[in-house]
C-alpha cells in the first residue's frame, strides 16, 4: 500500500486539475477505453495465449496509485480498478489481494467520509440510506466470501478480468 501513496497522491492533484477541464461524459469515456483494454489483456493473458508482460513493481505501482488517485478524484468512484491493475500487474495471490483491496478501500472510505463529514455532507437523508442498504451489505459480502473460498487462483484472475472488462462497458456505454 505504501508504494502506492506517491502516485496517488499525484493523481490526485491531475486529477483535481482534469476535473476542470473534461466534461464527465468525456472521462467516462476516457475511463471505459482504458479499463476495458486492460480488462480484456487481463483475461487473454489467463489463457496462455501470450506471456503477460511485466511491469517493473515500481512503475506498477506508480501508475496503479496515479490513476486510483485521479480516478477517485475525478469520477468520485472508480480508482479500485486501477488499484485492481496493480495486483494483477504483480500477480499478487487472491489471499493478499482480497486483504489489501479491503484495507486500501476502508482507509479511502474513511478518509473520504471524515471530508464528507467536516463539509457536513452526511445528512440525515444519507444515513436513512447507508442503514437502508446496510443488510444487502452484509449479505453481499456473506455471498462473496463463499465463493472467494470457493475459487481457484485461475478463476480469481478470470473473474477480477471479467469485472474489469464489465466495468469498462458499463462506462463506455454510459
């Protein structure tokens, strides 16, 4: 996660920077291209067609952090993916993959919720909502740690391919 610190923080400041200049149909789209292209290289590498490429673990990193920073900063949502990248970029195994998404996503969560609190953001009509949802929270998260025992390490890296890809459409059609 440290390695990840600068270039998010330097996403972050491009991405406050972008944000001015781009509607948010455009980064949509921008996001949807990048996402679905890594999503797809992703998924060909599970089949041996190729031999992946390797990024040196700095530069992964670098990127990974960078465009999870800007991401966020920019979409609001969406910097997981490039976080995602990363792990796959150092093959990291499904165990350590799935314990350090959880703390980098609870550690953004928390940070951006102490902003949205001091700015006073979380109203009432926000927290009816967060408790509204809360149980299909909990019961996703029941399902999902089932077949995350479930799985093999291929079918993890198929199935994160897969999202990625999904998540690219989704924004390319949006």
């Amino acid at each position: 996660i440290v390695k990840l610190v600068p270039g998010t923080l330097a996403g972050i400041a491009i991405g406050l920077y972008v944000f001015t200049l781009l509607d948010s149909a455009t980064l949509a789209k921008w996001l949807g291209a990048l996402v679905l292209a890594y999503g797809l290289y992703s998924l060909w590498g599970t089949f041996g067609v190729s031999p992946k490429a390797h990024l040196p673990p700095r530069i992964a990193a670098a990127l990974g952090g960078f465009g999870g920073g800007m991401t966020g900063t920019v979409v609001g949502t969406m910097g997981s993916v490039f976080f995602a990248m990363y792990f796959d970029a150092i093959r990291l195994g499904k165990e350590q993959y799935r314990a350090t998404m959880t703390a980098i996503l609870l550690t953004l969560t928390v940070t951006r919720g102490i902003g949205y609190f001091a700015v006073g953001e979380f109203s009432r009509d926000v927290l009816i909502v967060t408790a509204i949802l809360f149980p299909s929270m909990l019961l996703g998260i029941f399902i999902g740690n089932r077949f995350h025992h479930g799985m093999s390490e291929l079918a993890f890296r198929r199935t994160v391919a897969c999202a990625l890809t999904v998540a690219g459409l989704a924004l390319l059609i949006k």
